[in-house]
C-alpha cells in the first residue's frame, strides 16, 4: 500500500492573512515586512539586506538554523518580475503597442433626420468628473435633454440634443476649471481639430 502524503503546513502571516509566499502581493507590504524578516525570511531574502542591526543578526543565525548559508535571489524573482510588468507595455495583436488614454475632451456634432444634431461629448471621465452630474449641468444649462450613452469603442460619453457645440467649451472650463482649453478638441469632416 502507498503511504498517505501528509498535508501541507502553511504559514500565514498575521497582519494581511494571506500565506506568507503572497505577502508581497497583499494590500500592505510594508506592514508585512518586519514579520516576514522574523517568521519567514527564506521567502523574502531580500528582506535581509534592509534589516538593519540586531534584526539582521537574529535573522542570519535563523536561516543557517534552517540550513540556508548563502542568500541569492533566486525566491525574489516574482517582485522583479511584477514591476518589469508594470513598466511593459501593453501590446495588441499584429504586435502594435496600445496607447494610453490622453486626458482630452472630444466633442462631435451629429445630424440625424437632416435637421436635428446631437452633440457627443466624450472624455469628462478623464478628468475626474463624475458623468451623470456633468450630464445633468449640461441639461440644465443649455435646456436639452442629455444622456450618457457607451460609444463605439465601448466608453461611456454624454450625448446632449441640440447643437451646441461652440456654446459648450465656455461652460466646461467655467464649470471644471480642471479641464484646459488646450485640452479640448471638436472632430470637423472626420478630423480632431483644437477647440482653441
């Protein structure tokens, strides 16, 4: 008969209560740090370089209990990885490289029925401001219905009836004065044009 494998002893760590190996990746590792140079310093031998004094003592003389001389950085590997994750950038099929929103404010007229226009007003959320108030200041301001609505391109934009699109950059730097001028493009016969 196979002898019955022994299940796994894990160590959590008390201050996020994730096991010790994910500390790095829980809510607050700098919290976890002091613990983690104490109970689990094998994990996280990087550690050992910042423990300063007495602490690295205590630590050093722990792991040559347990068996470890020399500390590499061979268990570190996942927190260098993670932040030359961040600094990759983010690559679309066909190896294109996708851009990163810039904070600008699109506005385009719409002709339907050949006499009535909407004016599409796409990029607020860029700047902090909440869509359902802007909708509602822009309804209240120029007396139209207004609407937020996702676009092609699956963003949420604010639609409002009527055309008033020159009227409309006066009243976004007046009412979010976050939002620059120079920021702020209308799209005339397909192309972006600046506001200014």
């Amino acid at each position: 008969m196979a002898e019955k494998p022994q299940p796994v002893q894990v160590l959590y760590c008390p201050v996020c209560s994730l096991p010790a190996e994910y500390c790095e990746f829980g809510p607050d590792f700098e919290k976890c740090k002091p613990w983690l140079i104490n109970n689990a310093p094998e994990l996280y031998p990087d550690l050992l370089k910042g423990a300063i004094g007495k602490e690295a003592d205590k630590v050093s003389e722990r792991l040559k209990s347990v068996g470890i001389s020399s500390v590499g950085r061979d268990r570190a590997a996942p927190s260098g990885e993670s932040s030359s994750k961040q600094e990759e950038v983010k690559r679309l099929p066909g190896g294109k490289v996708k851009k990163k929103d810039k904070q600008e404010v699109v506005i385009e007229k719409l002709v339907r029925n050949k006499r009535k226009c909407i004016t599409t007003v796409k990029g607020l959320d860029l700047f902090g401001i909440k869509l359902s108030d802007a909708s509602k200041k822009l309804g209240k301001k120029f007396a139209s219905g207004a609407s937020i609505v996702k676009g092609p391109t699956e963003k949420e934009q604010i639609d409002v009836q009527g055309d008033i699109a020159y009227d409309i950059v006066e009243f976004i730097t007046e009412t979010w004065p976050d939002v620059p001028e120079t920021a702020i493009y209308f799209i005339e016969g397909g192309k972006k044009v600046p506001a200014v």
